[in-house]
C-alpha cells in the first residue's frame, strides 16, 4: 500500500469523481489509492468510501489553500466542478481556477481537468442564434468550464483536458426519463431534431479517468473527448421501448418550447440542445467512441446502461404519471 501512488479526486461523492473513487478502489491490480475530497465527511457517501479503503480528507472547492493541502503529496488530481450546486458560470470560473491554482502551487505531477467546449468559441454570446444567459453566455455550464481550460493550461501544469458528453443518468437524477402524456404514452423531449447526441454513463468516467491516469506522460498535454455511443432520439426511444416493455416516443421539440419548460436550467439546457444539433459534426468528432473504450474496455453501450437502472428510470415515469 506504501507503493500505491495517491489520487485527489474531487467530486469524490458525486457521479464522475465517485466514478473514479470505485473504479480505483475496485481495481486489484491499481498503482493507486484513492484520497477523496469532500465537505462533508460523515456523509453516507463518504463514510461508503472510507469503508472501502479511500482516505478522506476536508475541503472546501472555494479556498484554495485547503485545495492545496488535499493535494499535497498527491501523483494525480482529478479536477471536476458541478455548475449544478449554484447555477453560477462566474462561480464556476473561480472554483476551477482555485483548482488549478492550488494544483499549481501543490506541484501535482498529473491533472485531469473535467470540461466542455465554450460555445463562444464557435458563435458570439449575441442573441443572434440563441437567447443570452447571464448576461454573458450562450450555455453557462459549457462555457465556463471551456473558459477556464486556460487557467490549467496557462499555468504550465501537467494536464490532461476531459471533454464529457450527456450523462444517460440524467433520465434519472435530472427528471428527463420518458413521462406519461395525456395519452398515458411514454415520451421525453429534447431541442436536437435529427442529431445525435454523444452520451456516457456518468460511473463509466471514472473508468477513462483511471485508464489515463494509468498512461501516466503519455496523456499529458492531450485533449480527449469521450462517449459511449451516439444516438438520435429516435433510437433511444426504441431502445426505452426494449427494455421498458412499453412504447417511448421521441419528441422533437424546438429550443424555444424546451427553453420553456420552467425547470430550473431548462434555457441553460435548451440552448445546450440547441448547440449540440447546430454543430453536431465538430461536436461529435470530437467524441470518439472507440478511443474511449480502448481506455476503459467495460465501456457501457446505451442499452446495457439501460437495462442495469430500468427500475430507476421506471420509477422516475412512474412517479410522473
């Protein structure tokens, strides 16, 4: 155990740290151990992972100087935000910056920075294509994470970019399984007309983060983008008819309809939909499926996530019948 070289993960209780946090800890054959990050430690999710050897140590996402300690020491640091907590592309931008900071002033040999595109970099935060959110955005929880890829870049550190896709877990912990209508047919809705979505079981990277911590210099420097397959959704709704037993329709809505939903981030989502139809072919180009499984061979096809959580997913439909 001495031998094992440490990995900061944070996001250690949530679905990509966690990912990675089990995928460690799980691996009889690993070179590392597991120090997860949390501001909560006698949480059950933390206390879970302590029970399975995880060291677990307290910090705080907006004080660096705690950011540093838990990186002390460390071979490899997994750098993840959740735009989710607080809705704020500004706070984001400074959480990931803190992280990268803290990295910096901790000399971590390997960081793997969790990000996505900024949409500014393809079309201007104008109005003209979509609304502007925050008074600076197009997708506040692109283009923060996407912004702040200079803030590791910038400051020479050993980095791997991660660029994720759609988590299919979304069906379930956002509330996008397919719902009754007043047909009492199942449907869901997505502004993306014919194009495919590139998606991944949120655990599954964790699995790529191990597989490229395990590279060691040769991801150094890379930026990779990841997916487990593409679908259109009309091919998700055939594979939820499967394995539901019941028929799932796929409806094509327009971003002003998804926009409107009234949950909370449906524009930020919407216009996110809408950004991945409008530019389908660079966005999907850049999430290769195959080199995602060469670097975690258990990658999950839609289906075979699907069918381990269908009582999850049933269960969300259920209770918006």
């Amino acid at each position: 155990m001495s031998q094992q070289r440490v990995i900061t993960v944070f996001g250690a209780t949530g679905g990509q740290g966690g990912g990675l946090a089990r995928a460690i800890l799980a691996d009889p054959k690993s070179e590392f151990t597991v120090r997860a990050v949390t501001r909560k430690p006698d949480s059950p999710k933390a206390r879970a992972l302590a029970a399975e050897g995880a060291e677990i140590v307290v910090a705080d996402i907006d004080d660096v100087s705690s950011l540093e300690r838990a990186m002390q020491g460390a071979y490899g640091v997994y750098a993840v935000t959740n735009f989710w907590e607080h809705f704020s592309a500004e706070k984001e931008y400074v959480q990931a910056t803190n992280l990268a900071e803290a990295a910096r002033r901790a000399k971590v040999p390997h960081v793997i920075w969790s990000t996505l595109e900024d949409t500014r970099e393809a079309f201007p935060a104008d109005g003209k294509r979509m609304p502007v959110l925050g008074g600076h955005y197009n997708v506040p929880h692109f283009d923060a994470k996407g912004e702040a890829n200079k803030e590791f870049t910038s400051r020479g550190l050993p980095v791997t970019l991660l660029f994720t896709s759609f988590y299919w877990d979304n069906f379930i912990n956002f509330g996008m399984a397919p719902k009754p209508g007043p047909d009492g047919e199942l449907a869901f809705a997505f502004d993306l007309g014919d194009a495919k979505l590139p998606a991944i079981a949120v655990s599954d990277i964790g699995g790529v983060a191990l597989g490229l911590f395990k590279q060691g210099q040769a991801a150094i420097g890379r930026s990779l983008g990841i997916a487990g397959e593409h679908l259109s959704g009309n091919e998700m709704a055939e594979i939820f008819t499967r394995v539901l037993g019941r028929t799932v329709r796929y409806n094509a809505v327009s971003p002003e309809t998804y926009r409107g939903f009234g949950f909370p981030g449906a524009d930020d989502l919407g216009n996110m939909f809408q950004f991945k139809r409008d530019f389908e072919q660079s966005f999907r180009a850049l999430r290769d499926v195959d080199a995602t499984r060469r670097l975690f061979p258990q990658l999950q096809t839609f289906e075979q996530w699907l069918r381990r959580n269908r009582d999850a997913v049933a269960s969300v439909a259920t209770a918006a019948a």
